[in-house]
C-alpha cells in the first residue's frame, strides 16, 4: 500500500540538511510557491507577516515577487499594523514552535483571525505545532496552507487540521529520507482485495457480528450491512433471541445466531460457547455494535477476547470497562474520542487536544491496532508510525456512522489485509463514501452503504486528502 509521508519538524529540518544545493535556492523556491498561489486565487493587496527564520524568509520573498508581479504589498516584520489588505500571507512562526506563542506573536496572530480576510500561511499556520497538531495557544486560521516537500504532520492531524484550510505541497526540490508517520491516500482502496472469478461466499471473507442488545438492533445491522457493502462474502449477526423477529425482519442477507440474554435483553457471559461455535466459519469477528453495558456484557468480551483464536474488531460497547488483555491474533479498537479518553482514564478534551500522542499510548497499553474516529482518523500500532486516513466529512457526523465502520474493518480483517492497513483502509472507505453521498443535508448512516459500494468500485478516489 502506497502510503504519504507526513514529515515532524526534526524530520524536515534533517531533509533540509541533506539537499545538495543551496539552502537560499529552497527558500527561493518555497516563496515563490506561496507568491503563485496568491497570484492565481487570491486578487488584490497583500499584506505578508514576516517572522524571523527561515518562515520569515519564505515570506520576504514571496512579498518581493508579489510587487515584481504588480501587486501592491505591505511588509509587516513581526509586529505591525496589517493595514488596508485584501489578502493575508501568514510567515510570522513556522514549523519551529514548539510551545504557545509568546505576546507579540500571540497578538498579531489574534490581529490576523479577527482581519476577516483570506489567509495563506507558509508551510503551517503559525501557532500549531508542526509536528504534532497540537496548539497550544492562538494560532492562524488560514484559508489554504502551502507546504513544502511533503505535509507535516500538524496539518493532517486535529486541531492543527482544521486551522490549515486547504493545503498545497510544494515540490521545491526537498526529498525526505525518512518519516515515521504517514498519509494514507484514497487510492489504498485500490489495494484492497476483490472478489474473484474463483471466489466462495467464504473465501470472499467471512464476517462475524456480535451485538444487538433488545432496543439497539440497529447498530449491528448497520455493521453486518456494512461488511457486505465492503465485498464480505458472509456475515452473520449474533445477537439476543429475542431480537430475532427485527433482524429476521429487516436483515436479508445475514444469517442469524441467537444467544442467551438477560431480562433486560443484554447478552449474558454463556453466550460465549455458541459465539464460539458461530465464530469457526468467521475469518474476523467484531464486537460491540448495540452490545449494550452490563457486568454481563463486559465478562462476556472477557471471554471472547480469551477464547476466540481470529482478529476481532472491538467497537462501542465492548470498549466499555475495558482493560489490557493479551491476544495472539490480531486486535483492533475503534474509539472515538470519549472512549479513547474511558480508556486511558482522562477527559475527551485532553484527547482531542493529543490526539497524536494519545493514539499513541492507546496502542501501547492494550498491545492492540487502535482506530481513533475523528476528521482525521488515526490509525496506531505499537512501535509503528501513525496512519492518517484524513477524510472525514460533515456526512459522518451522525449517529450509526460508526458501527458502519466497524463492518468495514471486519470485512477488510477477513479478506487478509494486516491489521493496521485494514482499520487505515476502513478509514479512508469510511470517509470517501462520506463525500459522495455529500452535499445532500439529512445524511444518516445508512447512506453510507451506497457510497462504500461505490468507493470501493473506484469512484472517488481522486479526491485530495487535506482539504
């Protein structure tokens, strides 16, 4: 799977020492990038915020490109006036911050956001930590980016992501050597494995749901329904008996495994034997879609995190009270930021504000790939870099959406794709079926079945993944 690189600070300073020539001809040349697209999308006076540094640099020259084209350009050096503009070019603090941005800084940022002008900012919008997407303090909100020799990580990642607008990068002759974090683009999809003219129901991958607690029946049929739109060959749905007149009613195509439950229709921990039994026709099996939260429930994923011997995807409420386990076969949690934050025992505030660092520790602490759901969909394993599946829309953001995913997960587990490029696939599927059921308003998630048959048939894979 072609993958992107997303560059650290460190990484981009260490592919700066390695260019052979000049490092003035680079800087000539990233002024130049951002003094173009200024020319071609954003008419009238310029007004360019210059720092000191190589960012500042940048800036200085692409303000003296912008006069020798014509246009008129107020130079402001640090601190200053932005005076009457039409157009902000943003070079005042660059990929070296590594903290909040001190007073005057922290004022002219504030002077730029409250502008209401058109911001374009060098290589990161000044205030985000370049390397991580953490902000720490006030920091730019640019209309578009422009970045040099490949993206950093601070604008694929959340809340640098959604300060950097719509980001452009720059080939100036920078050629990383080495990268620990990765974009995954929207053509992964086409590495995802189809279905033959040799294929069976079976060797097309066989999926396994179990969930569906009386009053949340909906959630695993969303996921069973989702796993046959991501070319599952089979899929069955285990779920409590008295469920089974609804998924009878309105799941066609799956087969149906009752279980054992409680009076309050929650699955009970005897229901591991014939989850079991079901399981060995299964190549992946995912927990947790409608589930529901009872002691019961919580020793019943115990169990089966014991017991069963195939990847699993863990979502929803089988994250719920959920501790480090150990597991030979391959293991995926697919938190969103809630129950990323259950688990590793801070508020979701905090692991939005860390999002990189706390996908981090996440995979870490339960051995596990671990899925953390946002516009910027995180993808980590332990001892690897992160995979960035940037392509979450407004569509996603509705209820059921996410048991959506967690079928395409299963499905790609059970056709074989390793672990942590499954969940990064699901990811980018997930998001690209998003944009093409937009921009129709009223989105729900069964929407996005359509859009994973037509995502995986090619469509939408054109689509840039930083906008």
């Amino acid at each position: 799977m072609r993958l992107e690189p997303l560059l650290t600070a460190d990484e981009t300073r260490r592919a700066e020492e390695a260019h052979q020539g000049p490092l003035d001809e680079l800087m000539e040349r990233a002024g130049a990038a951002v003094a173009d697209l200024v020319l071609r999308r954003f008419p009238g006076r310029v007004t360019v915020v210059c720092g000191g540094g190589s960012n500042g640099g940048d800036g200085r020259i692409c303000a003296r490109l912008l006069r020798e084209a014509g246009r008129e350009v107020t130079l402001v050096e640090r601190v200053g006036d932005l005076g009457e503009t039409d157009v902000i070019v943003d070079a005042l603090l660059g990929i070296g911050l590594r903290e909040a941005p001190r007073d005057d800084a922290a004022r002219m940022i504030e002077l730029i956001n409250a502008s209401g002008r058109p911001v374009v900012s060098v290589d990161v919008p000044s205030g985000v930590d370049a390397s991580t997407g953490e902000v720490a303090g006030a920091a730019v909100r640019a209309t578009a980016t422009v970045t040099f020799g490949a993206a950093k990580v601070g604008l694929a990642v959340a809340p640098g992501r959604f300060h950097a607008g719509t980001v452009h990068i720059a080939p100036i002759g920078l050629r990383p050597r080495e990268h620990e974090h990765s974009l995954v683009p929207a053509s992964a999809l086409l590495d995802v494995p189809r279905k033959e003219a040799t294929s069976t129901k079976y060797s097309a991958g066989s999926v396994l749901v179990v969930g569906g607690s009386r009053g949340l029946t909906g959630a695993p049929m969303l996921t069973a329904l989702a796993a046959f739109r991501a070319d599952a060959g089979y899929v069955a749905v285990a779920a409590p008996e008295s469920t089974m007149p609804v998924l009878e009613a309105r799941l066609l195509e799956a087969v149906k495994r009752p279980l054992p439950e409680d009076t309050a229709g929650r699955l009970l921990p005897r229901a591991a034997d014939a989850v079991l039994e079901a399981a060995e026709k299964a190549d992946a099996v995912v927990i947790g879609p409608g589930l529901g939260r009872s002691d019961g429930t919580i020793e019943l994923v115990r169990i089966l995190l014991e017991r069963l011997d195939l990847p699993v995807v863990l979502d929803a409420d089988a994250l719920y009270e959920l501790e480090p386990f150990a597991r030979a076969a391959p293991t995926v949690l697919t938190p969103h930021a809630g129950e990323l934050g259950r688990l590793l025992g801070v508020p979701a505030a905090e692991i939005d504000a860390h999002r990189l660092a706390a996908v981090q520790r996440a995979a870490t602490r339960f051995g596990s790939v671990v899925l953390l759901k946002g516009a910027d969909t995180l993808v980590a394993a332990p001892r690897e870099g992160v995979l960035v599946a940037a392509y979450g829309t407004p569509a996603l953001a509705t209820a059921g959406t996410g048991d959506v995913l967690a079928g395409v997960v299963g499905s790609f587990l059970a056709k074989g794709l390793e672990p942590r490029l499954a969940a990064a696939a699901a990811a980018v599927a997930h998001g690209v079926a998003g944009g093409l059921v937009e921009p129709r308003t009223g989105v729900i998630a069964s929407d996005l079945l359509d859009g994973l048959r037509r995502a995986l048939d090619g469509h939408g894979l054109q689509r840039a993944p930083l906008q």
